[in-house]
C-alpha cells in the first residue's frame, strides 16, 4: 500500500482500527463472517507491513481492521460493503 492510497483511505483505516479495538457485537459477527471468507482466499498474506498480522495481496489492507468496516467491500468482490450502522 503506498503513501498516496493510505491517504485516501485514512478514515477507513481509522475507522477499521477503532472497530477493532472498541468492538461491538454487530461488527465482530461481519468480521467474523468475512474473515472466514478472507480465510480461504488465495490472496490472504502474512507478506504486510510492521504490526500487521494478515492482509489482502491485493489492497494491501490489514485483514483485522478492513473487515470490521461495514462500508469496506473485498477487491475481488468476496463480500461487498454494508452500511449497517
């Protein structure tokens, strides 16, 4: 992921963490949900930058953070974005 995408994408980024680190019942059941699908994904990559556990070779995005944004959708179209706030 380079500078100019994260910039873009800061309050999604900010938003993925704080949902992972104030949780909700809501979000961690469509967490849960596409982290199973992102488990069985070809694209699903311990190749991330410092801290970051699991992420997607294609985005680049921390798996623990984009799939506890409702708004987030898969860049494969695994599982689409929701606004279920």
């Amino acid at each position: 992921m380079n500078i100019k995408t994260i910039w873009d994408n800061k309050a999604s980024i900010i938003k993925g963490a704080k949902n992972n680190l104030i949780r909700t019942e809501a979000i961690e059941d469509l967490a849960e949900t596409r982290l199973a699908i992102c488990d069985a994904c070809p694209h699903k990559s311990k190749d991330c930058a410092p801290l970051i556990k699991h992420c997607c070779a294609l985005c680049g995005c921390s798996l623990a953070w984009k799939t506890r944004v409702p708004e987030q959708a898969c860049p494969e179209n695994r599982w689409p974005s929701l606004n279920i706030e």
